[in-house]
C-alpha cells in the first residue's frame, strides 16, 4: 500500500517537522510513504476567505495523482478511533486500493468543494490542530494504524 500526504506550504515549526519526518520513516516499514508539499500562493490582505479555501483545494486536488482514494481531512468528517481507523485502512487493502492521498489543507482549511470530490471525509479530533499540527498527528495514526494491523506492541 501506498500513502500519499498531500500539504499546502512548508511545515515552519521545526519540532513538527522533525516529528513529521520521524512517522513518515517509521510509517516507510509498513508501506511507501510520499509527502508532497504544494508550494502556496501569496494572498493580499483583501482576499475573501472563501475565494482562498477554493482555490488552494483546486491546486491541491490537481496534485492527486490518480487513480487513488482521496481522503481528505476535514472537521466534518468521521471520527474514527484508533483501532476503526486500522480497520479502514485494512478494508481499503481488501478492496484492492493501492494508494490513498490525504489531503490536508492550509490555515483555512479546505473549500466545500471537498466534500465532494473526496472519497472520505476524515476528522482527526473534536477540537481544533494548526494545518502544521495535523500534518504530524495524521502521521502519527497512520503508524498507528499501521502498528495495529501488525499486531506491534506500539499501540500498547
């Protein structure tokens, strides 16, 4: 299996990309791993928001190399635990998909355009993570996930 990790700007806080590329090797021993960051347009001070949000989910759809399952994370989406978050995982293997993208958008999020193109909405919490922050959660749990599947003690 395959995970593609699409992000919109570079991760500043260097903390967070350490811990990034921390999960992304340990994650590398259960399957391939591709972190793509998206450089990010430079906006003026007048742009509306929802203009922002649109076209930075246009620009990051358009790196979706298809075919994939595109899982975009959103705090509408599901709220899964843990282990169900391993079961999906293992019920996308058993129906063959051999690449997932997740999509994580900027400091405003994404458009609700997603909503539609994307094949799963994902949540990774109630309350509220930086765009730089969910980067390394969503990492972390796809470890997780993957940890789960094979039965580690990691999630112990």
């Amino acid at each position: 299996m395959r995970f593609d990790l699409l992000f919109l700007g570079k991760t500043r806080e260097k903390y967070l990309a350490s811990g990034i590329e921390d999960f992304r090797k340990r994650l590398s021993r259960y399957a391939e791993v591709e972190i793509r960051t998206i450089k990010e347009k430079r906006w003026g001070s007048g742009e509306a928001e929802g203009k922002i949000k649109e076209e930075e989910t246009r620009i990051l759809l358009e790196h979706c190399a298809r075919p994939t399952l595109v899982v975009a994370l959103d705090p509408a989406g599901n709220r899964l635990s843990s282990e169900e978050f391993a079961d999906l995982i293992g019920k996308w293997e058993a129906e063959g998909r051999r690449k997932i993208t997740f999509i994580i958008g900027g400091p405003l999020g994404l458009a609700d355009s997603i909503r539609k193109s994307a094949d799963t909405l994902l949540s990774l919490s109630a309350m509220t993570f930086t765009h730089e922050m969910a980067r390394l959660i969503l990492l972390e749990q796809l470890y997780r996930a993957c940890s789960i599947r094979a039965g580690s003690q990691y999630h112990k």
